[in-house]
C-alpha cells in the first residue's frame, strides 16, 4: 500500500483506526490527538474526497510507529484498509 494514495477521509479514518480522537477545529484545519501516547496531528482543512499530502501521511505513519502505537506490520495493515473506507458523497439538494 503506498502512503500517497489515500484521500484526507481515508486519512482520518485510519486515524481514528490507530485510536486517535478530533480534538479540536482551528481557522486552518483539524487536530487530532491520541492522549494514551502523547501525539497530535493537524491536518488541513481540505474536502474529504481530496488526495491527502503525502508528508501528512508520512507523519502519521513515522509518529505510529515510534511513539509504540502500532508495529510496522499493523500500520500496514490499517492503512490497507483505510484505503478501502469510501467517502459518502454529499448532497447538494436542498429539496431533502
């Protein structure tokens, strides 16, 4: 699975997969924290179905693995899977 094919949905997805939680919104984006192991990640405020930046990935995937969140082949696996989680398109119909 390569880190720069995920969308920024999928990317929060497998944040929440590694056991990360939105903590909060700022003017520019979203953090998310995982307190049990002291990280944090910004990501930006960009459309879900938008391809995420690769460093964005590479962050969460560095950060995993050194602060003991998961082991190398975990995060793989969690990526895979994260790279199936498919965004629900939004309506623009105000008639719903």
């Amino acid at each position: 699975m390569s880190l720069n094919s995920l969308t920024y949905a999928q990317l929060e997805h497998l944040l929440t997969e590694l056991g990360y939680h939105l903590g909060g919104r700022d003017v520019g984006g979203r953090i998310w924290t995982h307190p049990q192991y002291d990280a944090l990640k910004w990501l930006p405020a960009a459309p879900p179905q938008e391809h995420a930046r690769v460093h964005h990935v590479m962050t969460v995937h560095r950060v995993s693995i050194e602060k003991g969140i998961v082991d190398e082949e975990r995060f793989q696996e969690l990526l895979a899977k994260a790279a199936q989680y498919a965004v629900e398109p939004v309506s623009t119909d105000d008639a719903a």
